[in-house]
C-alpha cells in the first residue's frame, strides 16, 4: 500500500505534546490516515486479501511474497524460507487439501523451495507464473501487476510481517478444521454405536447361521461324505482293484509249457475246497489257478491280520510302527464311539470322530505304511513263493526270476487294499467269497446270469461291497470272480461276508444278518473274478500267456467252458 508521507515542517514543544497525547491526530488535530487520502486500487487491494477465504489462496500468496526477497547467498533468508515452508507443508498435511482438489500443494512448496537455490531460474519462473494464474482466478484479474509492484516497494520486515500475517491465517484455518472434526466426531458417535450394535447383532446372525450350516454339512459328510472326493476314491479303487486281480492272475498261473503242475498237493487242494471238477483237465487247470488266486489272498490277511493284532515295539519303536498305529486307533475310536453314547450333547462333531480318525489314520497307512522293504512284506512274500512252489513248477528261467517282484508288489497290494483302503472309506465296505456248492448269483458275481442249474465250483477273488445298512448307501465296488458247475441238491444258500474286524455277516436271499460267534473255519479266505460256465473238456487249447488282459482271458474261459 502507499505509504505516508511524514510531513517536512518542524513542531513546537506543544505540538509535541499534543502529538504525543493524541499520535494519530497531526498538528491540526486531523487523523494522520483518512478513507479520503487512500488511493482507490490501494482499497482494493485492502478488500481483496481481506476477502480471501480459501487455503490455496494464502500458499499461493505466500510464494508471491517469498518470490521478491533474495534467498541464494543469505544464510538468514535461506534459513527462513526452509523452516516456513516445512512449517506450511505441515500444516497442510493436516488439513489434507490436497486430496479434495488434487493438486499437491506440498510438492509445489518444496520445488519452489529447491528452485531458489539452483542457478536455472526458469523453474522458479514457471512455477510463479501458474501461481500468478491462479491468484488472477481468485479476483487479481486486473491487478495482479499493482500487487507485485506493492510487493517490490515493501521492505524486508515489512514481507516477513506479511508472510507471518499469512501463516497465522493458515494456522486458524488448521484451528477451525479440528474443532470441525471433533463436532462430528461427536454427532456421529450416537449413529457410529448404533452401527457398531447393529453389525454386531448382524455378526452374531451370521455366526449363528454359519453353525448351523456347519453342523448341516458335517452331518451330511458323515452320511455320504464329500461326493466328489468319494466317488474319485472309489473309482481309483476299482482301477487298482481290477490291478491287483491282473497281477494275481499272472503270479498263479498253472496253464502253459511254463509251467509243471505238481499233481498230488493239486488234488488235494481241489478236495479241500469241495470241487467236483475232474483232474487232470482243461478245467481242473483253470479250477486250481482260481484257488491259488484265494490262498494267496488268505496267507496275506491271516499274516498281517496276526502281526497287527500281536506285534508291539519293544525298544524299537520303527518296525512295528504300522501295527501301534492301527491298535492305538483302534482303541482311540472304541472309547469315541463310548464317549458319543454315554455324554448327552447335540454336537455333530462327537457323532463323526470315529469316522474322522479311522479314515484319517488308514489313510495314512495306505500312503506311508509297509515299504518293499519291511520285513513282514519280505516273509510274506517268500512264503507265498513257497505256497505255489506246493502246487506248480515254473520251468521258465525268465518268468521264475519274475516272480519275487511280483509277490512283494501283491503283497503290498492286498494290504493296502484288504486292510487300510477299505477301511479309509466314509462306510467301511466288507468282502465276501462264495463256497463251492453256493447258488449263482449275478448281484454279487461276476460275468454270470441267473441259472437255477449253475452253483460255485471255486471263486478267486471276493466281491467287495456295502452290503447292510441304509439302501442308499449300499453298493458294489467288484464283484466275485468265481467259476460255476452244475448244481447239485445239497447247495447250501448262505453266502459268507467276510472284513478285516472280528465278526461274520452272512448274506441270505432275504439280507444281510450278523453271526457274533465269529469266522467260520473256512473264513480264512476273500477274492473276486469271474470265469464262466460248466461242463468241461477242451483239449489242444494253449491258455493265454502271463500278461494278457482280463477280458482276453474271459473270452477264452467262455470258449472253453461252453465246449466242454
């Protein structure tokens, strides 16, 4: 603004006085300052800074300000525009403008800082230029050029009082934003405590509502388990299965130039499981390798079947670590399933942990248990060897060095099948083998029809299933592979089931019922796979050789049988 002129002529003592009592008044007791002798664009100017209103109007200006002093090579000046502008910097952060009109006034205050130091001054051009556009937005229109010449004319002290002038509003700006904050914070505390109960009544639904879809879908895993899991499962088992009755097929093998039948324990074989079919033939061939396939079945659960009900650790805790796993389960579902009838409760939980931990623990077994080179599938296998070495000789070098690999690969097979696999399923599927002199069956046998004339001659492997319990879950995984023969009078019509627990089911026309006193003496035995028909004499036929697939063998039985 203009400043006054102070007048040339001397005072008097009075005046002096008068000036000292009255300082705004001059010797003729006017003001010294009137609305008559201020210049118009100076009034302006006065109602222009006293109508800014926004923040970004007091940054701008406090560069303009900062823009006519000299900061490079004055260390007062350089010290002052620092600490003022982190000062301003700060103040803004905390009123958080810059997100509101997405300018980043921050930033320009720090460039406009760092470009008074450099040598290049277009930078600091560049950048009071757009400041000078904006000032000329905010009503400088046409004065903008009268502000910079009030500036240049302004003494340092003079500039350092405006820009503290300029601070001190910015700072009552930051004052009235937190007093503003602390007014809603305290209107929106009623509505914030009544969301805060509303979400958690809505919270408390929702759990509650989670519980009960928990408990909903608990159930339903313990009834069918996860169907998609399963039915995988199940179809895996049925390949490995169908794996294992290839592999058994090729290990008993009898027919062929490879191999010598030892008659009088092959006779005697076929008397102790009541076969009637004459020998030697074609078919008393084919009868006694369907019986080898049942004996190796049986020699492996009655060994394992032993060693998991007998064997504990004694120091060593490593061999027998499969069997301690098994009784420690064994023992852990017993007391569950007492704890689940003995304690009140609505929890699905209780109701599903025997399931739980026999699936879980056999499982486990059937991934890690029993390696190749465990001692118990070592000694079962030698004396599966052993056993066929009873009934038939192998003339052939090649296929009689085969021979331990595939004793140990079955054995293993058996196990992880008979004993962990069926047992990690959600309804524990049972085996069953059917007598000779059983009625055919076509639910539970393989590759028959019903025929009132046909019963069992011999059956090799067991047909696999769930038998009893709700219909919805019963099924059959495999069914029996058995040979037939024409039915004699005296049949008997109780089928057998047999599982690796310590009870009997016997299956009749009407069902399934339980027999508590335990196995049969002929209980030792489980198999399924199907080879067809009755009357019998084929002679000049070769049997297919090791490594042919099941089908192919079938056709060739059905070949043989029907000519017989």
């Amino acid at each position: 603004m203009a400043s006054s002129q102070t007048s040339s002529k001397q005072k008097g003592p009075k005046q002096d006085r008068e000036s000292a009592k009255n300082p705004s008044k001059n010797s003729k007791n006017e003001p010294l300052y009137s609305i008559n002798k201020i210049n118009a664009l100076d009034w302006q100017l006065l109602m222009w800074f006293a109508s800014l209103e926004t923040i970004e109007n007091y940054i701008y200006l406090f560069i303009v300000i900062w823009d006519g002093m000299p900061v490079r090579d004055r260390p007062q000046f350089s010290r002052e525009l620092r600490e003022e502008t982190d000062n301003l910097i700060q103040i803004i952060k905390e009123l958080n403008i810059s997100k509101k009109n997405d300018k980043n006034y921050p930033k320009m205050l720090n460039d406009y800082k760092d470009y008074r130091f450099l040598s290049n001054q277009v930078p600091r051009q560049n950048l009071v230029h757009g400041v000078w556009v904006e000032l000329e937005n905010n009503g400088l229109k046409n004065n903008s050029y009268a502000v910079l010449n009030q500036l240049e004319r302004c003494s340092f002290f003079q500039k350092k009082e405006l820009r503290a002038m300029v601070l001190s509003r910015i700072k009552s700006f930051q004052s009235f934003s937190r007093k503003t904050k602390e007014v809603k914070k305290l209107q929106q505390a009623p509505f914030n405590n009544k969301v805060k109960d509303e979400d958690q009544e809505i919270l408390l639904r929702e759990n509650e509502s989670l519980k009960n879809q928990i408990a909903v879908l608990s159930e339903k895993i313990s009834q069918i388990g996860d169907s998609t899991i399963l039915e995988d499962g199940k179809k895996q088992l049925i390949v490995d299965i169908t794996e294992l009755q290839d592999i058994l097929s090729d290990f008993t093998m009898v027919q062929g130039s490879d191999y010598k039948i030892i008659d009088e324990p092959a006779t005697s074989l076929l008397k102790t499981w009541k076969c009637k079919v004459d020998y030697p033939s074609t078919k008393a061939n084919i009868v006694l390798g369907t019986l080898l396939q049942r004996l190796v079945i049986t020699t492996i659960l009655d060994e394992v079947q032993h060693y998991l009900q007998y064997s504990r650790s004694s120091g060593d805790i490593d061999p027998t670590l499969e069997s301690d796993m098994v009784n420690a389960s064994e023992s852990l579902i017993k007391y569950a399933k007492l704890f689940n009838d003995n304690r009140k409760g609505e929890d699905v939980i209780t109701k599903i942990t025997p399931i739980i931990i026999r699936r879980h623990v056999y499982s486990s077994l059937s991934h890690r248990g029993f390696s190749n080179e465990h001692l118990l599938i070592k000694e079962i296998a030698d004396k599966l060897l052993n056993e066929m070495n009873k009934y038939r000789q192998v003339v052939d070098e090649e296929t009689n060095d085969g021979l331990n690999d595939q004793a140990i690969q079955i054995t293993r097979k058996v196990i992880d099948i008979f004993c962990f696999r069926l047992k990690a399923q959600p309804f524990e599927p049972t085996f069953q083998f059917f007598e000779a002199g059983q009625a055919v069956d076509a639910r539970f046998m393989q590759g028959v029809v019903e025929n009132k004339k046909l019963e069992v001659e011999a059956c090799g492997f067991p047909c696999i299933g769930i038998f009893d319990g709700d219909k919805s879950v019963q099924k059959i995984y495999t069914k029996a592979q058995i040979i037939t023969r024409p039915k004699t009078n005296n049949a008997n019509e109780r089928y057998i089931v047999y599982s690796m627990n310590t009870s009997t089911h016997t299956l009749s026309e009407s069902g399934l019922r339980f027999d508590n006193n335990g196995p049969s003496a002929n209980s030792q035995s489980y198999s399924e796979r199907v080879y067809i028909s009755s009357k019998s004499n084929l002679l000049g036929k070769q049997f297919p050789r090791k490594g042919a697939t099941t089908k192919t063998r079938l056709l060739f039985l059905i070949l043989v049988l029907s000519t017989m």
